[in-house]
C-alpha cells in the first residue's frame, strides 16, 4: 500500500513538474533573451568584442539570429542606442554585396528597401563588401572591407 501510495505521489509530481516547465517556456518565447532589447517582433544585441564580418555573422548564428538587419530610421535609432553606451564605434551590420557589387543584401534574407549611407558611399573602394554603422560625422553607413574587426549588433525574431 505504501508503494503503492508513494508511486501515485511521484507520477503526480512529474506531472505538475513537466506543465510548469512547459508553461515557463511558453512565456520565455513570447519576449527576448536576457540582455536582448526588443523593438516591434525582433531582438537585437549589442557584441562588443571585434571580429571580421564573418565571424560576427557566425556568432550571431550560434545564437539562432543573424546580423541585424535594418529597416527604418526607427529602427536605425534603436540599433544606434544600442551602440551609445560603447561610444557609438563603428559596427557591423548584416549588409553585403559581396556576391555581386552595389547590389546589397542583407545576411537575414529580408529585403533590402531601407539605407543610410553616408555621403559618397557606398563607393566599393578596394572590394568594400559589408556595411559598417555609426561612420563618420553623421554616423551613417560606410562600406568597408569584411576583414575588419568591429563589434557587431544581432538581431532575431521574437
């Protein structure tokens, strides 16, 4: 009878252990992952140690997000706030022309409809193929060589 009763127990702690595991990821999905700012459906990070494009789009993956992308001014602004505290260095972003020149895509796969280059760019000097924000005086976007290395901004679906 003990076993009996001690057996009923655990099934019933198993089973209200795995409805709040269940029930705790529900809610962590619905929002961004610590750190992450959030704006509209997306989340973006801040990654301040420099690499080359490359490997700050690899990172960027192994976080289940990409580059981040840009839209709108407004969602320029809120990438560039991100970058504020840092001294608004230069920085990647998930732009590129490398598999044809001036015609630029972004490493997420969204369509690229929305720019702010600085004066003069993008200019392809000497196989320039990946965007760099927060450049010159009106720290707009500059094309620049992928073998720099910049912090970079991530961003991911909500």
């Amino acid at each position: 009878m003990k076993l009996l009763v001690v057996s009923a127990l655990l099934c019933g702690l198993m089973v209200l252990t795995t409805a709040a595991s269940k029930r705790h990821l529900v809610k962590r999905s619905t929002g961004c992952p610590f750190g992450w700012t959030r704006n509209s459906d997306r989340c973006f990070l801040f990654v301040p140690t420099a690499m080359s494009w490359a490997r700050a789009e690899r990172n960027c993956l192994s976080m289940g997000a990409n580059l981040a992308s840009v839209h709108s001014g407004n969602e320029y602004k809120t990438i560039q706030s991100l970058t504020a505290p840092h001294g608004n260095p230069k920085t990647w972003i998930g732009g590129t022309d490398a598999p044809q020149d001036f015609i630029w895509l972004w490493s997420d796969g969204t369509s690229f409809h929305y720019s702010s280059w600085c004066p003069g760019e993008p200019n392809n000097d000497r196989g320039q193929h990946c965007i760099q924000m927060n450049y010159g005086g009106s720290k707009g976007w500059d094309d620049v060589q992928c073998n720099e290395h910049l912090p970079s901004v991530c961003a991911k679906k909500v």
